[in-house]
C-alpha cells in the first residue's frame, strides 16, 4: 500500500473536474491515463493489484470530499 499511497499523492494534479454551473465544480476522478507515466516516473511498477488500490483510494477520497458539499 505504500507505493499506492506515494503514487496517489504524485496524481493529486490529476483529478479531473466538472463544472455545476452556479454550485461550483466538483472531482469526477483520476485522469487514469496520467497514471502509467506517474508510476513510470516514480520508477513504481504499475501492477493490478497497485491499480486497484489507487482506485480505492480515489473512490474514499470522492466520498470525503462529496460529504462535505
């Protein structure tokens, strides 16, 4: 889990937004194609089970944020 934590906070840049006109904007997702090359330039091998893990991650941090809107 340790490389999924060090890669998902390299991808903090990568979070995709959509606007809600008048409430603001809010996080879809990682921009998954941004996380190959982040591994690759962490020198982390991007494995199914890493892949996974950074999904996980990505899907706690969306409820977080979404409960506080």
């Amino acid at each position: 889990m340790r490389d999924a934590v060090g890669l998902f906070m390299a991808l903090q840049t990568q979070w995709k937004w959509i606007g809600a006109g008048m409430a603001g904007a809010f996080r879809s997702g990682i921009d998954y194609p941004a996380i190959a090359p982040t591994a690759a330039a962490l020198d982390v091998k991007l494995t199914a089970d890493l892949f996974n893990d950074i999904r996980l991650l990505e899907r706690e941090s969306l409820r977080v944020w979404n409960a506080r809107r």
